[in-house]
C-alpha cells in the first residue's frame, strides 16, 4: 500500500509541476510548430475511423478471457496481479480516445512513408496511426504473445490492410532482425518498456534511420522518475531541435531549421488566461 500511495503522490507532483510549467498554443510562435498546434494538437476534426476504434473498445468490454502479464519492461505501479481480464486490460492499458485521436491526426499530417509502434498490446493505438492511411508501411511489436494474439483480434475485425506488420518480439530483437534499413520520413510511437537505458537505445535505433521530417512520440513520460529523466535525456540529444510536452506524450521533432523551443502545451481552457495578452 504504501508504494501504491509514492506512486500516486509522484505523480501529483509531477502532474502539478508540469501544469504549473505549461504554455499555451498562444505561447507558440514557429511557424511549422503553430502549425502542428493547428492541424494536430487543437484540430477536433471527426473522422470515420474513430467510430471503428469505439466499436472495438465495446467489444473487448465484453471479452473476460484472461491474460496472463509479462514483465518486459519497468514494473506496474498500480497492479501485482499475474493475470487480468481482456476487457480490464484494453479498458486501463490501451490507448484513450483523445490521446489515439492525437495520434491519428499526427500520422494525418505527417504522411511518413513508414510507422513503427514499440509496445502494440491490444493494438488500439495501432488503429489509430494505421486508419490515417492503410497504404503506409506500419511495424508494431509487441512481447507478450497473449497480448499479441488480442491485438490479431484487433486487427483481423477492423480489417487491416496487408501494410501492417506485426511482430511478437522484444524490441531489441525486433531491431536486430526485423528493422528495414535505410533512410525513412519516420513517425515513431514508444509505449513499451517505461525505462530509462532502453528508452534511450531505442530512440537511438530509430535515429539511425530517421530524416529530418521524422518525428518520435514517447508515450507516459511522466509516469516515472526514469521516464522524466530519460526525457530531459532525449530533449538534450544534439539530432532533436524541438520538442512539445503534452504531459501523457513527449513529441520529438528532428528538423534542423526548428531551433527549439522544448515547450510543455496545454489546452487554453484550464489555462485561460494564456490568451496572447500576458505571454
């Protein structure tokens, strides 16, 4: 009980210091990161996938199959049980409506010529970067084959095209194997092992690879002390020149001309005041 309640008590520090850190889209002046607050961030666009995705949800609601847990990665700080039920798994592990929505309208906009996604579990997330367009070479990798095999589910009801790959793998053997070489217009979604060393040699792996259009979104980067550090880590990395923190995502763009800023973005509604007149 008591390392339930540090976690929670982190995190309403963490939560706290970054609202207090946080600007709003009227704190933003680059003209290419105004327009990714525009078109991204603060678009509210509705979208026939989106329906498609909340289907889904409602049908692994009803699935009480369990699954049994792997510890691949850093620990669960809210959870020691072995195993849990499909519908408690994609109910409080997968991605949530706003933050898939993010990601789709990011796969929209930036028209990479290929996705990966470090961390598939039931693959929720993935629908969202596949849906923006099923002609786009998409990898996800996932390293529990009982979770794997819930994301197959996933994929083979929404009917995914053949663009998207698979794989129930770790990450590191994903990479020495599986990785295609050469240089990709990348867009990257890390939401597996929520540790330090690995986070970084992951990104590392992918910067390999990515061009200056590439852009790398790290989910739950305030989830822990490592996480914060590993993101202090990546905003420093001398091939990422700016970078947005949405609390739940650290988005890291590569584009030489962008010179910064490393800024944390709320919506304007719980930071009225932050209209253009006091910025």
């Amino acid at each position: 009980m008591s390392s339930f309640l540090s976690y929670w008590w982190y995190r309403f520090r963490s939560a706290l210091r970054w609202y207090l850190a946080a600007r709003t889209r009227y704190d933003v002046h680059s003209p290419f990161l105004s327009a990714f607050v525009r078109e991204v961030y603060a678009d509210d666009r509705y979208y026939h996938a989106f329906g498609l995705v909340r289907q889904l949800r409602k049908f692994w609601n009803t699935q009480r199959q369990t699954v049994r847990l792997r510890s691949l990665g850093a620990a669960s700080r809210t959870t020691r049980k072995p195993e849990r039920t499909a519908a408690s798994l994609v109910r409080t592990n997968a991605i949530n409506h706003r933050h898939g929505k993010l990601l789709f309208r990011l796969a929209l906009w930036l028209r990479p010529t290929c996705i990966v996604e470090l961390g598939t579990n039931a693959g929720i997330s993935t629908l969202y970067l596949h849906a923006a367009d099923t002609r786009t070479p998409l990898f996800t990798v996932e390293g529990n084959a009982e979770v794997s095999a819930l994301a197959s589910e996933t994929f083979r009801r929404a009917g995914v095209s053949p663009k998207l790959h698979a794989f129930t793998m770790t990450f590191r053997t994903f990479f020495a194997n599986h990785w295609p070489p050469g240089k990709k217009n990348l867009l990257a979604f890390i939401d597996g092992d929520h540790r330090y060393a690995p986070t970084l040699e992951y990104i590392d792996r992918l910067l390999e690879t990515a061009t200056p259009e590439s852009v790398i979104v790290v989910a739950d980067i305030h989830w822990s002390a490592d996480m914060e550090r590993a993101w202090t880590t990546l905003k420093a990395h001398p091939r990422i020149t700016a970078s947005v923190d949405t609390y739940h995502f650290g988005i890291l763009f590569l584009r030489p001309q962008l010179r910064g800023p490393h800024l944390s973005l709320i919506p304007t509604r719980y930071k009225p005041w932050r209209v253009g007149f006091f910025s």
